[in-house]
C-alpha cells in the first residue's frame, strides 16, 4: 500500500517493494489468459514427465473463457445509453462520444481485464476530443490516505521505455510517471537500471523527457478504476482466476494422463513363443512380424497375446467431473453458462435463466459497479471537452443507461406472456408492440395504425335492421304468398 510519493525518489527500488506481489498475480494471470499455461503450472505439470524429460500437456483455457463470459453477459447486448431528451443537444453530444471513442468495446476490455486481474481502468484525456481509454492495471499506482484506503490522493501512472537510440543503454530504462491529481497532472521523468532495479536518477536536462505540470480545466481525477470484487481491507479488487487455478492445473494434469493411459492400449507390448518371431540371418535380430500370419504353438509353448493393463479409468473421469462440478461452483457459473445443455433442461427463456441464478446474481454485481463508472467517464469525457472550448461541445449533467442480461430472447414465450397481460387488462398494445419490436415515436405509431386498419378490413359487415315499431323479442311474419297481392287476397278473404 502507498501512502505518498516517496517511492518515486532516487535510490528507491522498482517497482515498489509493496506492489510486487501484485504485479507477479498480474503476469501470471496474463499468461493464463494467453494460454501459455506451462509457465504458471510448471510444478504440477512435471507429473506429466515422460521417459527422455519429454512432457505431454493438454491446455484447457477455463480461465480465458471464464473472462469472456462475464464480458459477454454484461456488454454481450449493447447497452444503449441517453441523456435528456431524445435528439436533444446534450443527447446528440453523448451519442458522439460513444461513437468516437467506440466506448462499448473499450468497456468490454475493461470488462475482460476486471476479471482476469480484479482491476480494470478508465484513463480520459482531451486530444482532439473526449478520448476515453482502458490501461493496464499493472501501470497503475494508487496513493491513498492511511486513516481511510479507499480514499485515493493520487493515481500514479508509471511504465517503463528503452532509451532509444543508443545501444549502449540496453540496461537502462526510462520510466515515465503521470502523477494525476484532482485539477491537474505532473508528469516527471527518471533512469532506472533495468526492468526491476533502482531509480538512479531524475531526467530534467533533455527536452524529450521535460518535468511539467497541466492544468486540466476541472477538478477531478482523470484515471476511474472500477474493481471485480473489494473487501474494506483491500484497495484492489479480486481476480477470477485465483480460486480456480489448483482446478485447472489438476484438470489440465488428469486430461493429460487419460491420454498417456489411451496411448498405451493404443500401442500395447505383446507376449508369445519364439515361433512368432524371425530372426534376420544377416545381423542376428529377431523380430515380430505380424499382419495376418499364423503362428504354430510349439508343445509346452504360449499363444501369443497382448500385454493389457487396468489404468483405473473409471476413477479418472470420475475425478474429472469432481473437479468440474467443483470448477462451476468456485467460478460462479453452470454447465448451462457454456451452452452444455442436456435434452429437456432448458426448453424456454424462464428455464434457461433458472440454470443461470448463479452466473447473473454475479454479473448484475459487476453491473452495479460498471453502471456508475461507465457514467463518471463519459460525462468526464464531455467536461473535458466544454474546458477545451471545442466547438459543438457540451457538458453532460447526467447519464441513463440501459443493460441487458446477454441471455438469449425467447420470442414465443414473451409474446405469450404478453398476450395473456393484454387479455387481462394489465399491459396495454402498445407497451406490448414496444417491448416485444422495439418501436418507438413514428414507427410505433404507423405500426398501431396499421394494426387498427386490418382488424377494421377483417371485421364482418353488419347491416342495421329496418325499422318496424315492434318491440324487442318480436318478429314480422311475411304474408302468406307474399308481396302486394298476397295481402290483398287475404284482405277479401
């Protein structure tokens, strides 16, 4: 934990002695995600030596896959984000800076990076525009005030360059510091000896690394980190993969010795009488050469066979699906989260988010702490340009956000339940065509119209009954032969 900025002075170590053990978790997770699997697992993986130290792996990347789940069930469906009234200039401006910054896409790397290291963060800067960004957490170095940890003085961003040009400073590096604090932002400049050494010196006599400070144009921090999962005692958040990695490391080794065990039947050894065998006269050697001969059995002799052996694979898988049902359990998720659905589990829209209690209970936690980021740094993104005076910009007071759940729709099943709410007066036709089309003003409207005309065409005409004064329940008989003369005859009669 770093409580000032001391650990930027000369002679310090870097990077800074607290912070190491958090960056060794980054670059193992990293690996992990890059399937390079073999440099995190080395220990459990030299169960798998073979005779001549040659290794065979098999690579399940549940953590990569893991990472992509929860970025897809909460950016999977695009959120849709307004402010004020539709089209209205403050709408208009945010719809820009989405489109500009291509915002979704950067939110679902910040979705992937809050799970795999437990840290994800937003850096805004004006260039041109609001630029809105995802670094890597590994660059980031929180100072906060020891009586309360949660309360970040300054956001330090610092990474390391080669000296470039000069072939003589392959040992040295150039570490570059942004020191973000409410209102502005110092950037400084230092020589360190390596990738991990100490700072040596302050860069202040090159123009290429000048000491300066910027003013920001308003008062507050341009770096949001949004965290996975934080406890009291914690600044940084938790990771996916922790919990999981001694599951994957045995699957990964029992996979792998599964297939040692097939490859044996495959290939097996034989037993037999020496009648089976040919001896080249020239060099001596016997050898067995199959293919469909017939070996005579000598008197007292063995039939040749196959050396078989009990590799206990029903215990294997056996513990194979142990250590999944246990994977599923630590990771928050379901053979259904997946797509591995058994006939019958999930027929409909409500079954299917029945199968997934677990995996949404934890992406709406990750929602409620995406939901206010996303939110502070698009209307940062906008302040920054009102400070700017860039023209057409305007500064957003407030941000409404729509997610979705990344579950697939069941059509069928949500018209029906719309259907029977409209027959029981609780849901009107149009809230229903609304939800169900997604129409809004114009559209919505031609689309109700359109409806009306074709149930008015598909109505039955129904021709009103003259008048003839008598009363209800009564009817008026037809004479007797009809017409004028039928009643004329009847009058004289």
């Amino acid at each position: 934990m770093l409580i000032d900025l001391s650990f930027l002075q000369t002679g310090q170590q870097w990077p800074p002695q607290d912070e190491q053990e958090r960056l060794n978790r980054y670059a193992a997770n990293k690996l992990l995600f890059d399937s390079k699997h073999a440099l995190v697992f080395r220990e459990q993986w030299t169960r798998l030596m073979r005779d001549g130290g040659v290794s065979f792996e098999l690579l399940f990347n549940w953590p990569k896959r893991l990472s992509m789940l929860w970025a897809d069930l909460l950016l999977g469906e695009t959120p849709s984000a307004t402010s004020g009234e539709t089209d209205s200039p403050e709408d208009q401006a945010l719809q820009r800076i989405i489109e500009w910054n291509d915002f979704w896409n950067t939110a679902y790397e910040a979705a992937i990076d809050a799970s795999r290291y437990g840290t994800a963060v937003f850096k805004t800067r004006f260039d041109g525009w609001g630029r809105i960004e995802v670094i890597p957490p590994s660059i980031w170095f929180p100072v906060v005030d020891p009586a309360n940890i949660k309360d970040v003085q300054y956001h330090v961003l610092a990474w390391l360059s080669r000296i470039p040009g000069d072939p003589r400073e392959s040992n040295r590096r150039i570490l570059n510091v942004e020191i973000h604090s409410e209102g502005q932002i110092e950037y400084r400049y230092y020589l360190t000896q390596g990738d991990k050494g100490t700072i040596s010196r302050e860069i202040q006599d090159d123009e290429r690394y000048r000491w300066r400070t910027e003013q920001t144009g308003i008062d507050e921090f341009l770096v949001r980190p949004v965290h996975n999962l934080t406890t009291s005692d914690e600044i940084y958040g938790q990771d996916d993969y922790e919990d999981i990695q001694s599951i994957v490391s045995e699957l990964e080794v029992r996979a792998a010795q599964i297939s040692k065990i097939l490859d044996k039947h495959a290939d097996p050894n034989m037993y037999g009488d020496e009648a089976a065998l040919d001896v080249d006269p020239q060099t001596g050697e016997a050898k067995f050469r199959g293919g469909g001969r017939f070996f005579p059995v000598q008197p007292g002799g063995q039939a040749p066979g196959y050396i078989t052996w009990d590799g206990n694979l029903d215990a294997a898988f056996k513990q194979f699906e142990l250590l999944m049902e246990q994977f599923y359990a630590l990771s928050e998720t379901s053979p259904a989260a997946f797509g591995q659905l058994k006939a019958g589990l999930a027929e409909s829209g409500s079954a299917l988010r029945r199968l997934m209690m677990a995996p949404l209970a934890k992406v709406n936690r990750m929602r409620l702490r995406f939901d206010r980021a996303v939110k502070e740094v698009l209307i940062l993104a906008s302040r920054l340009e009102v400070a700017a005076g860039m023209d057409g910009a305007v500064a957003l007071k407030d941000v409404s956000i729509a997610w979705n759940d990344g579950l697939p729709d069941d059509p069928a099943e949500e018209t029906d339940i719309a259907v029977k709410r409209i027959e029981a007066g609780t849901l009107s036709k149009e809230t229903a065509i609304r939800r169900l089309d997604g129409l809004e003003g114009e559209e919505l409207e031609d689309e109700l119209e359109r409806i009306r005309t074709e149930q008015e065409a598909s109505m039955p005409i129904v021709t009103p009954a003259r008048s003839t004064g008598l009363l209800f329940g009564e009817t008026e008989e037809e004479p007797a032969g009809g017409g004028a003369e039928g009643a004329g005859e009847g009058a004289v009669a």
